[in-house]
C-alpha cells in the first residue's frame, strides 16, 4: 500500500536494534484518515470472505481493528494482556513474547466473545517474530473457530514471523513488508508487492 510505506518513509524513525518507530501516526498517536484506507484496502484483500470477527491484542492493534472493522461491519474481539475483576467465566489463554517490550505476557480472550461458528481475520499493527500472532492463532485454534486470514499494516520482512506464520498456511496480507532499515541513515528499504 503506496500511501502507508509514503507514510512509514516520512514519518517513521529507524532506531537501533531493529526498531521501526512509527508513534506518530500508528499506534501512539493515530491517524484515522490513514486507517481508514488501511480498512478499506483489508476489505478489498479480504473480499468474500465469510468474516464475522475480527481479533486483535492489546493495544497497538486496536485502533486499526475498529476501523477494519467498520468495513466488515462485524465486532472487534482483543486480547488483553491482564486478567482484570471485570473479565468474568472461562477464557482462552496463552502466552506471547513481545519483541517490542521484551517480555511475556499471559493472554487471554473470554470464551464467550469466540466459538466454533466464528470467522476470525486478525489484525495487527506489527508483524516481527510472529509470537504475537503465535499467541492469537492459538486462542483462535482453541475455540474451533476459523481463521479466515491474518491483516499486518507494517510487516518485518527480514525477520521470521511473516515466513513463520505463512508456513503454517496461513494467509498473511501485509500492507507494508520492510525489507531492511539503516539507523545510522534513517533509509527504509520496502519489498515490492
């Protein structure tokens, strides 16, 4: 998507170790115009698609899930990252390792939000190791509902997770696959699609 890698080349920082700060406009401050034609452009690629959920974690994913979502006009289900008072019943439960803030967390989505008679597309804002979307791909798997795809607005292509996921013959649509990153330059490199 020329308007987002536009976006990513103006905007976004290369940091050292492999670090693509992007605060300004994705998943810090948001800009809503750019995700809605992120939206737009998941509706297209996933076009026909019997999607009747769309799934993402907590919380860089979900602004773009609830635009996305708008286009699907279906819910937004998220996983959160803490277990609160408020979430109440059985949940599906896993563990993820953020790239981002070196740790693990223990994630969980409540079991009345996913069943067997779901379509699940999940959305992310960053795809790198792929362990964030190990997690989610878990949940989804341990409710018998069905992966209908997965929609990344920044993908790492020179890191495993985007071959990780796609191995495991999941579909995997990118709007922006970063080949390569200079810190010292500032230079970001992105595949053709």
């Amino acid at each position: 998507m020329k308007l987002l890698e536009e976006r990513i080349r103006k905007d976004g920082i290369v940091k050292p170790g492999n670090v693509l700060k992007v605060d300004s406009f994705l998943n810090h401050q948001m800009d809503i115009e750019l995700f809605s034609e992120m939206g737009k452009e998941f509706k297209r690629l996933y076009e026909g698609c019997p999607v009747n959920k769309i799934l993402t974690i907590e919380a860089s994913g979900i602004g773009i899930a609830c635009v996305v979502a708008q286009y699907f006009h279906v819910p937004v289900v998220f996983a959160k990252k803490t277990q609160s008072i408020n979430l109440d019943g059985d949940v599906y439960s896993t563990k993820i390792q953020s790239f981002t803030h070196r740790r693990i967390y223990d994630v969980i989505v409540s079991k009345k939000f996913l069943s067997p008679e779901d379509h699940v597309l999940i959305i992310d804002d960053f795809l790198a190791n792929g362990c964030a979307l190990e997690g989610l791909i878990d949940i989804v798997k341990s409710s018998g509902a069905t992966i209908e795809g997965v929609g990344i607005a920044i993908e790492k292509g020179f890191q495993k997770g985007g071959d990780l996921i796609r191995s495991k013959g999941i579909r995997v649509e990118s709007l922006a696959i970063v080949d390569g990153m200079n810190a010292e330059t500032g230079e970001i490199f992105f595949r053709e699609q």
